[in-house]
C-alpha cells in the first residue's frame, strides 16, 4: 500500500492535491488520539541531545511524561514522582539518581522542587518535575536547553559528566581514604 491509498487527499479543478483528507474517515486516522497525551517532535528525536540520553536517562523521561498524561497535562512543574515509581518503571534504584540528573543536564526535564526520604512515621515527600519542553502549568514557557548541543559528542560528554556526579554509590567511595591492611608483628 502507498501513502496516497491510505491517507487520500482531495484535488483541485487542475488535478493538484489541496493537503486536505478526501474523506471524514480519512481525518479520523490522521488525529491525535482520545486521551491524554504528549507531543515528541522530530527536531527533538534527532537531536544530539535526544541521542546521547541512556536508556535510563530515557526512561526517567518516559516515567515523567506518564506522570505528566496521569495529571492530563495540567500539572507540568508539579508532577510528583519517587524513587519507587522509577524502581517500578524498570530502573534499578541505584541507578535512579544518575539517571535523574543526566536527564536534566541534558535539558529534558527539571527538577522543581527536591523530595526528602520518607522514615518512620514521617512520610517524606516526592521530588517534583517538569517536562522543560513543554510550557508549566503556571504558565511559564517551554525551555529548549536541549538545542544547546550542536553535535553528538558534546552532548555525550555532558551526558557521561552528568551520570557520574549522579552516582552517589560511586561519588561516596572515591571520598573514603585508602587505608592499608594492618600488619601484625611476628613473635
């Protein structure tokens, strides 16, 4: 099948397509879908930015976006998400804080506010965030810190920068001092 016998288009008295479907049945196919959901431009996709993300960075991205649809759009700035919902989408839980702030750095989302642990009978509260390219529901405008990279290496060298300083496993055993074994004298 070809684009033109799945999307028809309506011509004019000289046989030139006017863009317009041929038929109702035709605009159905070609709408966004019922329900909540959010736009992912091809600029955005390609980009070096986009490229550069890790699976996990992706992912952190994807869980604020179901977040962001579960709100239907109107919470963007505010869109509540924890370690465990990370954990539940499929990211291991050491891995969460690195994965957070590649996806930052790279420009895709914000952190708005920082979340506190939860223990005993204090409940703690969850970080919230943002989707950056899409406008808060404040009504702040869309960020695009993501065009910033102007090829792929660059924007890898953030990317790898940005998932070290999140590594808190990492970061906390290069901080102990190196000890030596202690020796017992012979007797």
């Amino acid at each position: 099948m070809t684009g033109a016998q799945i999307f028809a288009r309506k011509v004019d008295a000289t046989g030139r397509s006017t863009s317009q479907p041929a038929s109702s049945k035709d605009r159905k196919r070609n709408r966004p879908p019922e329900g909540p959901w959010v736009w992912f431009t091809s600029e955005m996709m390609e980009s070096p930015a986009w490229r550069a993300m890790s699976l996990n960075a992706r992912l952190v991205v994807d869980r604020i976006t179901v977040e962001h649809m579960a709100h239907a759009g109107t919470q963007n700035g505010a869109l509540p998400v924890t370690f465990d919902d990370f954990e539940r989408f499929g990211i291991r839980r050491g891995s969460i804080a690195a994965a957070i702030q590649e996806a930052a750095a790279i420009g895709f989302v914000d952190i708005a506010e920082q979340g506190t642990r939860g223990w005993g009978a204090f409940k703690g509260r969850a970080t919230r965030f943002r989707l950056a390219w899409l406008p808060t529901a404040a009504g702040d405008p869309e960020t695009t810190r993501w065009r910033r990279f102007t090829n792929l290496k660059e924007a890898q060298r953030i990317a790898s920068q940005a998932r070290q300083s999140g590594d808190t496993r990492r970061a906390s055993k290069k901080a102990l001092p190196v000890t030596q074994p202690m020796r017992v004298a012979a007797e």
